[in-house]
C-alpha cells in the first residue's frame, strides 16, 4: 500500500468542545483545505474532530491510542497548557532515545502527548 496522506479522525459526543479545546486551547492550525470546522493542520498530515452516533461518554482506555504533537520547547507548551487549566498526566519524561514527552487530558479523556526530540 502507498498511502497518500494521514488523516487522524477524534469522534466525540461533544465534537463542539472538542474542536474548541484543540483550536482555542492547543492551538492546533485550522486546515482549511479539508473544509469543514474542526479539521487541523498538523505538518503534513490532518487532525479531525467530527461527532459520531455510536460514541458516548469519556474515553474507557486514555492510553489506547496516543495523540502526539512534535513540538521545538516542551516545556513553554506545558506550561501555556497548564496555565489554562489542561490536566497534565506525566510532566517532561525522559526517554533512552531521546524524547522528552508530556502527556495531557483533553476533555473526553484521551490522551495527547508533546513531545520534544533532544538526543543528547
């Protein structure tokens, strides 16, 4: 398989929260090119927020699939998410291969992660 494109697709039963938190509060780039409010440009791939009939509730298993933003300063980014008021899971772990990650709660429960590469 050649695939074209990444488009990660978060299905929420408050998608209009949902999209806020990722604009106003990650402050994720719209992404007008797949024209709809609360799709986001994230390097070369997409971020979706939509709503969804089957999904209810917070998310049962955060860590089953983790979001991950690569980000320049970690810790300005958890610092700005924390200043407004962003749960923090795990602050700046150390990684053998050089990561540096902050996991966060976004307002369904799923986990997103930052995460600054320093292989030192």
């Amino acid at each position: 398989m050649k695939a074209n494109q990444l488009i990660v697709n978060i299905t929420s039963e408050n998608a209009d929260e949902l999209k806020r938190f990722y604009k106003d509060i990650v402050q994720l780039e719209p992404d007008p090119n797949i024209g709809e409010d609360g799709a986001f440009k994230v390097g070369d791939a997409a971020f979706v927020i939509d709503g969804h009939s089957d999904v209810r509730g917070r998310a049962k298993e955060p860590a089953r699939a983790l979001i991950n933003f690569m980000v320049d300063d970690i810790a300005s980014e958890e610092q700005r998410l924390k200043d407004a008021g962003v749960n923090v899971v795990r602050s700046q772990g150390k990684e053998f291969w050089g990561g540096i990650i902050s996991t966060f709660e976004d307002p369904d429960g799923n986990y997103f992660q930052m995460i600054e590469y320093r292989p030192e």
